[in-house]
C-alpha cells in the first residue's frame, strides 16, 4: 500500500499542477484523478492525505474510484496523520510513504516503512498515464464513416 502526503506530491508541479496555488481544489481533484488511473494501471492500493479542510466532494475516509482519501486533523498537519496511519499499520513491510520531506521521510523510516520521493511516484503516475493511453482502442480516420454507418448514422446529418 502506498500512503501518500498528496501536498507534497502536488508540489511537484507536474502536468495540469501548474497553478496549484491559486487553485488548490482543482489540484487536489487532478490528483485524485492520477492516483485512481494509477491504481487502475497497477493494481495497487493507494491513500492520500491532504493538508487543509476536507473537499465536500470527497470527505474524509471517503474513497475516490478506488482511492483512500483523508485530510490532516483540525489544528494540524497531514504529516502528523501520515505518522499516525503508519504507526498503526500492521504490516508496516508493505507500506510505502510517498513524500520529499525530509521529517517525514526520516520519522516514518524509524517505524519501519520504506519511502518513495514525490518526484519518483510523479514518474509512475506519468508512466501509468502514457500506458493507459497506449491500452485505449483508437479508431482510424478511416473507419469512422464505417462505425457512422454502422450505428444508422447519416455523416451529412449534424
């Protein structure tokens, strides 16, 4: 499983973060939809924390097309709550913290969960993203006026 300081990773400013600042709803809901192409692509299991008040579109312990979605607590941080996620994981040898802080980084190590750098798991979000691409069905130029006709579609009819 893949617990992921979302703040962080959107920090990154990959693709479609590139105003995340003035923005932050929107970054959050581009991530959110990265992460579930991800977990679709790979077949994994994914969390994200974000700091900040809950979207009322996904509210705390919600889940977003297969994503885990949580938020710091009242008066805190979501690194405070990652810490707590990770402490209380069970089987702490399948986790993998996703952040490029380095408290974090070195708290969660000293329980035990291996650490994935933001700009590594951007990589394999872009990489998810460019396969899943690859796997649509495309259609040709060509065979569009037959797909038209095949549904009773006129190609002259607007």
């Amino acid at each position: 499983m893949y617990l992921i300081d979302g703040n962080n990773v959107i920090g990154q400013r990959g693709k479609g973060y590139e105003n995340w600042f003035s923005d932050k709803p929107a970054a959050r809901r581009q991530l959110l939809n990265d992460l579930a192409r991800l977990a679709g692509v790979k077949k994994l299991r994914l969390t994200v924390v974000f700091d900040g008040a809950p979207d009322s579109s996904f509210p705390d312990g919600s889940s977003f097309r297969g994503v885990k979605v949580f938020y710091a607590r009242q008066n805190s941080d979501a690194d405070t709550r990652i810490i707590e996620m990770a402490e209380a994981e069970r089987n702490k040898k399948n986790l993998t913290v996703v952040t490029s802080d380095g408290k974090l980084t070195a708290r969660v190590r000293v329980c035990g969960v291996k650490v994935m750098r933001s700009g590594e798991f951007r990589q394999l979000m872009e990489d998810a993203a460019e396969s899943a691409s690859d796997a649509e069905p495309q259609i040709a130029e060509n065979e569009t006026g037959e797909w038209l006709r095949y549904f009773g579609v006129d190609e002259d009819e607007d």
